[in-house]
C-alpha cells in the first residue's frame, strides 16, 4: 500500500504548475496605471485641443480630444477595454493550445480506431502527438485502460468504474484552466455599460449645472458641447460591452466543443473495455 501513496499527489502538483503566472488582481492594477497614463499624456496632450492647451475645446474632428473631455470615468472605460482586450487574446491563445497539434475530432477519430482494436500503443502515441488538454486527458485515460488490462485483482464493473473516474480526474484538471478569466469578461460586459453611463449622467451633471452658473444666458453651443462630451462615456462602454460579449459567446462555444470531445473520448474508452475485457 505505501508504494502507492505518492500516485494521488502527482495530480495537485499539476494543478499548481497549471494555475501559475501573473494573477488577475495584479493585471489590472498594471493596466489601470497603463490607463491613466494614455489618458494624461497621450489624449490629454495640448496638441489636441484650440489654443495648445487641454483646458480649451477638443479640435475638431480630433477623438482623442474629445475622449479626453469625457472626464475622470474615462480611464476606468479604457481600463475595462483594455482588460477585455488582454483577456480576450489569453483566452483565444489558451484554448487554441487546449486543441492541441492537430485536428480534434480527426484525433478522436484515430483513438476510437485504435481502441477498437485494443491497440492502446497507437492510442497513446497518437495522444503524445496531440498534446493539449484533449490529448492529456485521453492520455490518461488509455493510460489507465492499459494498466486495468493487466489488473486481476478487480472485477469488470470496478475495472470500469475506476476508468470513469480516471477519466473525471484528468478533465476536473483541465476544464478549469479552459474557464480561467471568463467570469473577468462576463462581468465587464454589464459593468462597462454601467460605467459608461455613470460617466454621462456625471457629465450631464456639470454641464446643466455650469448652464445653471452662467446667470441665465444660455450658450446653446457649450451646451451641446458638454452633452457630447459626456457621451463619449456611454460610447466606450456600448463598445467594449459589445467586445466583451462576442468574446465571451466565442470562448465558451470553443470550450463546449473540447469538452464535448473529452466525454466523446471517454465515453469510447469506457465502451471498448466493456467490449475488448469481459
């Protein structure tokens, strides 16, 4: 029994190399400052706006200007973009990687043929070969089918009923790294709009009370002005709402599908024992 002790810790191990790298927290806190920094310096430089300086009206036809006048709610709408943004490209690079080296349902093709005749070599080259989330869980899987091959000391419904769970184990391993940072996106689709339009009720806010301070004569042109530029909130978040959304229908599709195809694979497996072990 103490030589099979240390099989069960090898899987945390796995999970704690999967689960490294730059926390969340922490990557938002770096692209909040990245933020600040495009927002003082970049849209917020004189040459943008009449007079050369950022106190004067945004020259015409010049977004950055504009934007900029949008007020102290634009950088957290850039911090949510450009979060949406990062995440998004992690998440596309991640689950690409989750397909592995080659086509996924050719691969689950070529593991049920080999299964098929109790070939499990071929299974576990072809899983080699694959690699990624759908290969490492059908590795282990054709792993565990070879080994109960030779177990005599259970009978079929055990055999099959530890093949199940090897085979739970292994995609319990994997899914959650295919999730990672989809919650991130989901909420900065209904935050952004939120954020955006707090940023335009601010703004309607001080350019009805600047009207109300001017003594009664009514500037229709700086009016309008500080409405539009108020709107410059709503529009950041409409569009990174909007971003965050398809983004965040792309992933969990893709995901459905590798998941998919890890029960496809497993339900194969559990199959051919039954078949190939009476």
């Amino acid at each position: 029994m103490s030589t099979q002790q240390p099989k069960p810790a090898a899987k945390p191990a796995a999970t704690e190399k999967k689960s490294g790298g730059i926390s969340a927290g922490l990557i938002l806190i770096i692209l909040f400052v990245i933020s600040i920094l495009i927002f003082m310096f970049v849209m917020g430089d004189g040459s943008h706006f009449e007079g050369g300086t950022n106190e004067g009206h945004p020259l015409p036809g010049d977004y950055f200007g504009i934007v900029y006048k949008g007020g102290v709610i634009v950088p957290v709408l850039i911090t949510c973009f450009l979060t949406a943004l990062t995440f998004s490209i992690e998440r596309l690079l991640t689950i690409g990687k989750a397909k592995g080296t080659g086509d996924v349902n050719a691969f689950v093709r070529s593991i049920q043929a080999s299964l098929d005749k109790d070939d499990t070599e071929a299974a576990i080259a072809a899983c080699n070969k694959q690699k990624g989330s759908v290969g490492n869980v059908t590795l282990s899987a054709v792993k565990k089918y070879k080994q109960l091959t030779g177990d005599k000391s259970l009978d079929k419904e055990q055999k099959l009923a530890s093949l199940s769970k090897e085979v739970e184990e292994a995609t319990s391993l994997e899914l959650p790294m295919l999730e990672k940072n989809l919650t991130i996106i989901a909420t900065l689709a209904s935050v952004s709009t939120l954020i955006g339009l707090l940023g335009t009720v601010i703004g309607m806010i001080k350019a009805f009370s600047a009207l109300g301070n001017s003594g009664g004569s009514t500037d229709s042109t700086a009016l309008a002005n500080g409405i539009s530029e108020a709107l410059v909130n709503t529009a950041l978040g409409i569009g990174t709402s909007a971003i965050c959304i398809i983004a965040y229908n792309l992933f969990t599709s893709r995901i459905d599908e590798l998941t998919y195809s890890i029960d496809e694979i497993g339900l194969s497996v559990n199959q051919n024992y039954a078949t190939h072990h009476n």
